[in-house]
C-alpha cells in the first residue's frame, strides 16, 4: 500500500479484471451478432432464400432515432422486453417475445433506457402505427391519453389557421380545434417510432405469445363468460354481433372504434362533456340518426335525456370513419344491448342503404344534430 | 508571527481549494434550479414545454451532469488537493496549472451542459455531454491529478493510511474508467447490447468508484481528526477497501436483469452486489463504532454531523441497494423510480453530505473566516430534512410504481402513473427545501471566502477573488 507503483498496478488490476469480462469477454460473445433468418434449417443454417432479421431502418428512422436522443426520450423510455422470469412485460402487451442482443445490432446508438414512466417502446410501432394518433401524440400527448405526464412537443409543429389536406386536427378537452402541420423533424421520429418492432421471430427466441389469435381468443373467452350468465337466451348470431361490436367500442388500434374513451366503458359518458350512452334516448331511438353519426360523427350542441352537452365527436374509427358496414352494424347493436339497454340489432344492409342516401356529403363534415333532427322531422 | 508547518501548507493551498470550492457551489445552485425545474415537469407536463431546450429528458441528464461532474468533480478536487497535502505534510505544487485546469473543467462542463440542452448528447450513462468536451475534461483532469500525485509522492511520512488509499484510487480510476468507456463508445464503438453493458457499466462504476471512494476517504480522514481518537478497528480498513476495488466494479451491472444481453451478466452482478455487503460493513463499523464512543462530540461539531449523517446513509442505503439487487425484488423495482432513490441517496445523501462536512471544516481552516454557527445548523437541518423526503418519496414512490406496473391489467397512464404522482409532488416540495438549503451552503462559502465583497472594489485590496464559471 505504501509504495505508489504497486498501489497503482493493484488498483489498475482490480477494474482491469472486470473490463476483460464486461468488455472483451462481452464483445467477443455477441459484439459480432449478425442478421439471421425466423427459422434455421436441420443442419442449424439460414436458409438460403429466408427473409434475415432484424430488418435495417429506413434513411428517415436513422434520423429520426437522433431527434429521439436529442430531446431525451429516452430518460422516460425503455426499448427492452424482459425475459419472461424478470417481468411481466409479455403480459402487458409490450411484445410477442423477451427482446435479445441480436434485435439491437443495426442501432448506431443502442437506446435501451433504464426508467419506465411512459410506457416500453420495443414494440411501439405494432401497437400504434397511426401516423394521426403519433403526431398528436407527440404534438400534445394529453390530447390523447389525458393523464399521460410526456411532455408536449409543440415546437415541432407549425400550427395554421385552417385545416389543409397537410394538417392533422387536434381537439382539445374545452372543445378547441387546432390544426397542426408536422415538420420534417417530427416526420422523421414518427417513422423512427413507427419503425420500433420486433415482431419477428429468431432462432434463439421464439414468440411465447401469438398476438394473431390472442385478442381475439381473450375477448371470445370474456364475453362467453358474459353471455353465459346474462342473456344465454340471446340466438347466437347476435351474440357474435354483439361481442364483436364491444370489441370495436373497447379497441383503441386500427380496426377499433376507440368509443369507451370518452363513453367509458361503462357507457355512462363523463358528466357535462360526453353523454352518456346507457338509457340515452339517441341510443334506443332512430337507427338511422344513429348510423349518419356513426359514419360522420357529430359536433355542436346535442341535447341527450333532457341535458344539454357541446362536443366533439370524430367519425369513429382508427382512422377516423373508417369503420366498414359491419363493424359500424356490431357497435351499434352492441350499444343498443348492454348497460341495461335493450333495443333491436342494427344490420350492415341497414347501415350501407343509409351510407348510399347521404353519398353526396363531403367527406369528415360531421352532423350537428339540429341537422340530424331536421332531416328526422 | 510565524506560521507553524500546518499553516504554510493552508496557505498554500488558499487560492486553489477556495477557488474549487467556489465553483463547486455554483454548480450545486444549477443543479438545483435543475432538478427543481424537472420535478415540476414531472407534477405538470405543460411547465416549460413550448420550450425544446427545456424537455424533461434533457433537464434531467443536465442536472445529473451538473451534479457529478460540477459539484462533484470541483469538490472532490478540493478535497482531495487539501486532504493529500495535508497527509504528506508537503505544500501544494503547480497552482497556477491547476487553477488553469479547473477553469477549463468548468467551461467544458459549462459547454457540456449547454451541449445537452441543445440536443447533442450521447445516450451513454454519465457520459452524455457532447463528444467534444470529453478531451477537454479528460486532460484537465490529468493536469489536477497529476499535481495532487506529486504532492503524495513527496510525502514525509512513507506509511500510507485510509485516507489516502480511498482519495488516490479514487484519483486514478476516474481516467481508467473514462479511456475504457471512451473507446468502447466512441473511438472503436462497440455494435448492438455491448454498448448498453458498457455505457451502464460506467455510469454505475463512476459513482462508486470515483464519487465514492473520495467521500469514504475523507470520512476516514475527518472523524478520527475531530474526535481526537483512532479508527476503531483500523485493521479492517485495508480489507474494506480492497473489497471495494476489486467487487465495487462486477456489482454494477446486475441493473440489466431480463435484459437483452446473455444472462452471465447480471448473474454475475447480483452476486457480486451481494458480495459488497462486506465493505458496507467494514466502513460501518469502522466510522459508526469510532463516532459512538464520543457521540456527544459528534453531535456538537457541525462538520462530524454532516459526515456521521452521510456515513449512516450509506450504510443504510447501500443495504437497500443489496437488496434490491435480488432478482426476485429486480424485478419490481428494476425500471421503477427507485433508480432515483439510487442516484440521490448515493450523490445526495452520503457524498454530498460528506463534502458539506468537509467543506465546513477546511474553509475556517484555509481562509481564517469563522461561518455562522446558526447558518451552518439552518444547513444541515433542512438538507437532513429536504433529503430524507426525497429518499423516502422516491423508495415509497419507486414501490408503488414497480409493484402496480406488474400488473399487466392496470392501464399505464391512468392507474400506474396517476398513483405515482402524488410522490412526484413530494419529490418536487423536497427540491425546494434542498434548494434552499443549498443557497445558504453557497452563501455561507462565498462569505468565507470573500467577508468583504465590496473592499475589492472600494480598497483595491489583494483579496483573492476566486474565478468562477457558471
């Protein structure tokens, strides 16, 4: 200890022994990772003619993957599914698979993050590829998920006065509309975003769930139970209507209608912003008001149970009004029949008759429902 | 009057330990208007928004810069200046290169931070200032530690003690680990997870084994020299510290369990974390059984208080730490915000606390300016308050966040986060007291430092005036 040299050489020694592990040791077992296909053929080979994994990112994700460290993402987010032992990730629907070495080697900048106060990010762009919900989402994340604590990113969007075939609207909770344009910055870290998947498979990880067939497994499972116990008596056709229809109301991705944020899964509505749906006169009443603001939406004063409210309603579906006869059907005849509801089904040839009468309307003018009333009377 | 062996050797030291000293406060007040103004993001996510050099990833890196690199590196060399010279009995060499040095180390990390705050940050852990300061900061370092390594050679006494194993390690591996993380990084970057190994493997490492090793080895230095007796069970002090400096480096990364790196690796760490209970134990007793001998003593000088309030805490802490280590307990709490209780508790409450203590001891020594008893008291009592808030609000806060995010049914905004907030509010509260309090600290320095700040102007008096930075 006394002499400097020695003391010097032992300390050296003492991180040098750790450097050999987490440094050379570590480089040399998987610094060399290459791309690799799903599946290896008998003899543990790629197949010659497979697809190889990871895929590289696009010239626009590169650069949007430097925007994402610029402005600090990832202080709040993590890029990592843990193995199934360490957490509950899997479950929560952050990915098919546990996230591994090999995911990572085309990322110049490895961004794996160490806090979670939003959510995991490894598989943001197969939960979320709307390009409309991003931008708002990065513009003012509190527009979508109202408690969310991400900071809005207001500087990398030019607000305009009016909508263009460019600008993305945003509404806000006190019923203001803003239009957006997005900069190119924002661009690039929406398609880096929308970039982050790892929804393939590789030889050392296998998916241990199949999203394919879960949602759908889970939400026949729930509203068996459901129908056993309440309306067993319903004919099984709409029964099928009806589960697929709480599907639509209850998806918040593509392909949903992303009804029960502002309905609430309890069809109750929130008091003084958005009626309720659950013994609403408008619910139980004409099918045809119904469908028309199904297809368009709906905004202005609208008066349900003798109360007054003043919102917006978007056509519904992610994106919007793209609901098709079916699904516009399912939600219908969903809504007419749960919460204590119960009112006659809603048929897709109902839902297309009233889709051909009112063909002439510009595409996303929304009713308001003096408009809707008139047409009634 | 003629000044004894001691005295020539303060004065020696004046100018260069006053003038880290002083940027060190400075950089503590950034700090805080930073860690303040990041905790406020975190109670309301509109604060600050519409301005994209004040997002929350970015404030938060620069507050974690401001606080290492600023406050921590500035005081270690000042302590380390003080403490070493003191220990060979030899007088300072080559201030004038030092003093250079150190206002280069504080424009580079005044260029660093500015460097974050317009986005150009690298994503390593404790390394994310801008690439192109590093070499600046790097050599500046060498310049300091190497006239501090001259100093030690030079000592009268060839016999080395705690204090000096503690403050010259810690000395020495700072530029080990940066040049291994810097060419992993940067120079010849390594491809895909070794990164994340690396980077995190740094990050952690720098805590423990440059912020660290100073804090104990001043502590070894200071208790035994107020309370006036020898380090109970001294003998065990060599084993602690070889404990530290050989397990201290395998422990850090068990923080990548479930990771998507082969699983040796955090296996690896979790054991060597649960190794470390060792040199815990060692410094304990070493510090706790020597300090409760004269425990009236301690309660009476102010800088033993900070230094035994700092001692406890990483005791206590570094066994929160061990278990949290545990798979079964990572698991919950691996990407929880008990990653902040970590980083507070060890910076905050031990190496801060320390470094205050410290600093209140050598600052009459050096200057002869007596500090305000009832300052330094209103000091500590609102740093032991403000950072106990904190810590518990980030363990209790960190729990709750784990513990709900592992329920895959609860919906991540509305039911995770929301029940967290309430501990955000806390954590936001205690950033203030602390802010407060470190206010004060810096005033009581600066006072020190300079009594009369207007008889430079009025009297053209040869006070030193230190340089500052910020």
């Amino acid at each position: 200890m006394n002499n400097l040299l020695k003391f010097t050489i032992g300390i050296f020694l003492s991180l040098g022994v750790a450097w050999l592990a987490f440094v050379v040791g570590a480089r040399a077992q998987f610094g060399d990772l290459s791309p690799s296909s799903q599946n290896l053929d008998d003899d543990g080979n790629i197949p010659l003619d497979a697809d190889l994994y990871p895929l590289p990112l696009s010239g626009t994700a590169e650069q949007g993957s430097k925007e994402y460290l610029a402005l600090g993402c990832m202080t709040c987010h993590t890029q990592q599914v843990r193995m199934v032992e360490a957490g509950f990730d899997v479950e929560r629907g952050w990915g098919q698979r546990p996230s591994v070495a090999r995911d990572y080697i085309h990322q110049e900048h490895v961004l794996l993050g160490n806090t979670r106060i939003g959510p995991d990010l490894a598989n943001v762009g197969r939960r979320q590829p709307d390009l409309e919900w991003l931008h708002k989402h990065l513009f003012e994340p509190q527009s979508l998920v109202p408690q969310s604590l991400c900071p809005p990113s207001p500087f990398l969007y030019d607000q305009v006065d009016q909508p263009s075939d460019k600008s993305i609207t945003v509404v806000d909770d006190s019923n203001i509309s803003r239009f957006i344009v997005p900069s190119i910055r924002a661009k690039r870290l929406v398609s880096y975003i929308r970039s982050l998947h790892q929804d393939y498979e590789l030889p050392e990880m296998a998916f241990v769930i199949n999203e394919e067939d879960e949602p759908d497994e889970a939400a026949g499972k729930e509203n068996l139970l459901d129908f056993d116990s309440n309306q067993s008596s319903l004919p099984s056709w709409l029964d099928t209507q009806i589960a697929s229809g709480k599907e639509i109301y209850m998806k918040a991705a593509p392909g949903g209608g992303l009804c029960f944020t502002c309905h609430q899964p309890t069809g109750e509505g929130l008091a003084g912003q958005f009626p309720p749906l659950a013994g609403s006169d408008w619910v139980l009443g004409d099918k045809e008001r119904l469908i028309k603001i199904s297809i368009y939406g709906l905004m202005g004063e609208i008066e349900v149970n003798g109360i007054k409210y003043n919102n917006v309603m978007a056509p519904p579906g992610i994106p919007p009004g793209s609901l098709t006869d079916q699904q516009i059907a399912d939600v219908l005849t969903y809504i007419r029949n749960d919460w204590g509801n119960s009112a006659s089904a809603v048929t897709s040839l109902e839902v297309s008759a009233v889709r051909s009468q009112i063909k002439g309307r510009a595409p996303m003018q929304m009713w308001t429902a003096a408009e809707l009333n008139a047409v009634d009377e | 009057m003629k000044l004894n062996s001691e005295q020539i050797i303060d004065k020696s030291l004046k100018l260069v330990v006053c003038f880290f000293v002083a940027s060190a406060g400075l950089w503590l007040l950034a700090a805080a208007l930073f860690a303040y103004i990041s905790a406020a993001k975190l109670t309301d996510p509109f604060f600050l928004s519409s301005f994209e050099y004040f997002t929350y990833g970015k404030i938060k890196l620069a507050q974690a810069n401001a606080f290492v690199y600023g406050w921590g590196g500035n005081s270690i060399f000042a302590v380390t200046l003080w403490i070493v010279a003191r220990l060979a009995q030899t007088e300072s060499r080559g201030r004038v290169l030092v003093i250079f040095a150190g206002i280069i180390w504080n424009l580079a990390i005044t260029f660093g931070l500015l460097g974050i705050l317009d986005g150009h940050m690298t994503p390593h852990e404790m390394l994310e200032m801008p690439a192109e300061v590093w070499p600046a900061l790097f050599i500046s370092y060498c310049v300091i530690a190497f006239f501090i390594v001259v100093v030690h050679r030079s000592r009268k006494n060839k016999e080395t003690i705690a204090p000096q194993w503690f403050l010259l390690s810690s000395l020495l591996w700072f530029p080990m680990l940066f040049l291994i993380a810097w060419n992993g990084l940067e120079i010849n970057p390594a491809r895909g997870t070794v990164q994340s190994v690396l980077s995190m493997w740094f990050g952690q490492s720098l805590i423990w084994l440059w912020l660290t090793p100073v804090a104990l080895g001043a502590a070894y230095y200071i208790i035994p020299a107020i309370l006036g007796r020898a380090i109970d069970k001294y003998y065990l002090a060599v084993f602690g510290f070889w404990c530290i400096a050989t397990l201290a480096p395998w422990s850090v990364v068990h923080h990548l369990e479930g990771g998507p790196v082969p699983m040796w690796i955090p296996a690896i760490g979790t054991v060597m974390s649960i190794a470390m209970i060792f040199p815990i134990a060692v410094a304990s007793t070493n510090f706790h059984s020597t300090a409760f001998l004269d425990i009236s003593k301690v309660w009476d000088s102010l800088p033993l208080r900070f230094v035994i309030f700092g001692t406890l805490s990483y005791t206590i802490s570094s066994y929160i730490g061990v278990i949290f280590s545990l798979p079964s307990v990572a698991k919950i709490t691996q990407f929880s915000i008990i990653n902040d209780f970590h980083f507070n508790q060890r910076v905050y409450g031990f190496f801060s606390m320390i470094i205050f203590g410290m600093v209140y001891y050598i600052l009459p020594k050096i200057t002869g300016n007596e500090i305000a008893k009832g300052a330094k008291a209103f000091h500590f009592w609102t740093s032991a308050f403000g950072v106990l808030i904190l810590l518990l609000a980030y363990l209790i806060g960190g729990l709750t966040h784990g513990v709900l995010a592992q329920q895959p049914s609860l919906s991540w905004a509305s039911s995770v986060i929301s029940s967290v907030m309430p501990y955000f509010l806390i954590t936001e509260l205690a950033f203030i007291v602390l802010g407060f309090s470190q206010l004060v600290f810096v005033i009581n320095v600066w006072k020190a430092i300079i009594p009369n700040p207007f008889a430079f102007w009025t009297c053209g008096d040869s006070q030193s005036k230190p340089e500052t930075s910020a």
